[in-house]
C-alpha cells in the first residue's frame, strides 16, 4: 500500500467510526454530512472526494464491520475453505450454532447500524460479495452435495436472502428476542422438513 493509498484508508477509516458513532446516538435521516466530518475531523471536500453520498458511507460501514467481525470470528475462512473437499459432509452444513450464534450476537451488539441499512435500503454491492462468497465457499459446498450446478444459483438466493430477512425482522423489534431463539428459528426453517419430523 502506497503512502497515499494508506492515507486514503485511513481517512476512510475514521469517516466509518464517526458514522458509527452517531447512529449509536440518531438515526440515519437526521445525520448530516457536516456533522460526520465533524466527528471525524475532515472537511466537507474530504467527504466527497470518497462518497457521493451518505449512503454510500453507510455501505462502506457495513463493510468494514462486516470486516470486523471475520477477523474476531474463530473460524479461520483460508483454513476452512481448504478443508470443503474433505471434510465430513455434516461440518459443511452453516446453518448450525457454530456458525450463527456469533453472527447474531454481532448484529445484536451493532445493531444501531445494520438497523439503519433496513430503515435505509441502498445498493451496496451485495451481488460483487455474493459472486465471491459463492465462488469460494458455497458453491463447492453445493457441489459436494451434489447439487446440480444449475440448481445453485437458487439455493444460494434461499439461504443468504432467507437468513437475512429473518435479522432484518429480528432488528425491527429491536432484537427482542434472544439470539439462541434467532438462531432455532433459522436453523427450523431451513430444515423445516427434520423440524416438522421432530414435532410428530
């Protein structure tokens, strides 16, 4: 990374912790552009030579916690990824409490932000992360399922559309429920046909 490429990150950086900062205190819509630079320390110019808009900060927000949270996640992706064409078929399943009790807990401790994504749809380059995360991870997971290949595309949709709407209901009740409950919801409704064979 070159001198000004650090730079640039790093003022980036302090305009993603501003933001966080004052979503823990208002929602998005009384934000300001001045009050983040503000917070942040830059000027107006400075804010726009990064972002057209505020919504465009936000996606980049959601990045960097997103960021965030693999770092603090135990699960190594590198490792995990090298294991997918040998490892038992049930450890591949990531619908499970290994996987989803940290990510819940991290939505619940940030959840003034992703809260302000819901109250705020905006584009933020979901497909770009979806192609990668499918290319790298499920997709082989599908395919050691022996999924066909022209069926993966709407598994992919089911479980990363299914999963999030289930949050984005948790976080409009403020994440009233526990994460352990969130966590048996989603895994009952992607096995709905197990959960329904339990119930009998």
């Amino acid at each position: 990374m070159t001198k000004s490429e650090s730079k640039y990150f790093n003022t980036a950086l302090i305009m993603d912790e501003a933001l966080i900062d004052l979503l823990g205190k208002k929602d998005l819509q009384y934000i300001s552009v001045k009050e983040i630079c503000e917070k942040a320390g830059v000027n107006r110019s400075t804010f726009y030579l990064h972002y057209e808009t505020i919504a465009d900060l936000l996606g980049e927000t959601i990045e960097h916690i997103q960021a965030e949270f693999q770092k603090s996640f135990s699960v190594d992706a590198k490792e995990f990824i090298e294991s997918i064409d040998k490892a038992p078929l049930d450890e591949l399943v990531l619908i499970n409490d290994r996987y989803l009790l940290p990510y819940l807990n991290y939505v619940k401790e940030h959840k003034h932000i992703y809260k302000a994504v819901l109250n705020n749809p905006i584009s933020m380059q979901s497909e770009a992360k979806l192609t990668a995360l499918y290319k790298h991870i499920l997709q082989p997971i599908f395919s050691r399922f022996e999924i066909p290949e022209k069926e993966q595309r709407f598994w992919l949709a089911y479980h990363v559309d299914g999963v999030m709407a289930i949050v984005f209901e948790w976080l409009k009740d403020d994440c009233s429920e526990s994460v352990d409950e969130i966590s048996r919801i989603i895994q009952n409704c992607v096995r709905l046909g197990r959960y329904q064979c339990e119930k009998k």
